[in-house]
C-alpha cells in the first residue's frame, strides 16, 4: 500500500476533461498517451487529441483534455514487465 505525501485525485468530466493531483511529474506525453508519476503509481492516460493545459508541479496538479479511451495505474514493483517479474 502506498502512502503518498500529497492527496491523490482525478476528476473525469464527460471522458473529454480531467484534472489529476498528486502528480510528481509528467514522464512523456503526446495526443494519444500520457505517462505521470503520481503518489499512488505511474498513471497512463490514453485517447486521442490528448493535451496538458495546465502543469503545476509545486503543487502536484495537471488539467488534461481530449477524448480519454483508457486510464492504467502500474505500481513501481510492476515496472519492466514481465522479465523482471521472473527475475525479483
């Protein structure tokens, strides 16, 4: 279980605009992925048109539109798929 220094939330209106906090940063970005760290795990956002139209990492938020299609949490110990599951 994760115990974030910030509180985490993310508000989806009409699957079009969302606004995350708890965001540590923003790892890659283009209009059909989005990867961010955040206090509960690496967030991955997917869609198309996706944009970031506000950034503010003092406070841990970011506003996001376009058309959302998915939304993926991965813990840290998940990262490197599945090799690095065999080899723990």
């Amino acid at each position: 279980k994760r115990t974030g220094t910030r509180p985490h939330n993310l508000i989806m209106e009409n699957r079009k605009t969302m606004t995350v906090s708890g965001v540590g940063r923003v790892d890659s970005f283009d209009e059909q992925t989005i990867v961010m760290s955040t206090d509960m795990g690496e967030l991955t956002i997917k869609g198309t048109n996706l944009h970031i139209d506000r950034l503010n990492p003092d406070a841990g938020e970011a506003a996001i539109s376009g058309q959302v299609y998915g939304l993926m949490y991965t813990d840290e110990r998940e990262k490197g798929g599945f090799l690095s599951r065999i080899f723990r």
